[in-house]
C-alpha cells in the first residue's frame, strides 16, 4: 500500500457508508492497510471483558477503521472537503496543497 496523503490530526469528511457526511479528527493513521481511525466516526458497541487494564468490564463504544478512500480532508483555508496535492517550496520541502483553492495545509 502506498503511503497516506491523510495524516494523524487532520480534519476529515466521511463521504460514504453510515456516518456519510460526520466529521471528525484523525486519531490514526494505518498505512499497513489502507485505513484511518476517526473521532467518533465508524463507533460499534464492544463487549469487553474486565481485566487487570481495564478494571471495569461491560459495553464499550469504540471507534473502528474506515478505508481513507471513504474520507476527504477539510481544508483549513476554504473549509471544504478536497483532494490533496503535492508542490515543492523553493527550499525543497514538500507541502500538501488544496486541490480547490490552491492553498498549503498545514
């Protein structure tokens, strides 16, 4: 799999699936798969089991990965949803650029 243009931090769309249209922070990135983990996007119920970690066993809500194709990153500038982009500053750094409004993010 090739690496994530989406990363830890970033504010996302869900574009598909349950939760089309939520957004939220990306709590993690797994480039292993393919997938992000997304603040309360993709929330199943857990039944878990009390042990020496987690004192208190019971029902838990926790969020699940979805593909980062179901995702598009917000951009900051012009607050919508966007492709992402690569352009290289005159010190050669690369930046991720707002296929919408051109503008670098963060």
């Amino acid at each position: 799999m090739a690496g994530l243009k989406i990363k830890k931090g970033d504010r996302v769309r869900v574009l598909t699936g349950k939760d089309r249209g939520k957004a939220g922070e990306v709590m993690r990135a797994i480039p292993e798969t393919g997938k992000v983990i997304v603040d309360g996007v993709n929330v199943v119920k857990k039944h878990q089991r009390a042990t020496k970690a987690t004192m208190q066993g019971g029902i838990i809500d926790k969020d699940m990965p979805i593909p980062v194709a179901n995702v598009a990153l917000i951009c900051p500038s012009c607050g919508k949803a966007t492709r992402v982009g690569y352009k290289f500053g005159g010190d050669g750094t690369k930046v991720r650029v707002c296929k919408k409004c051109a503008g670098e993010m963060p």
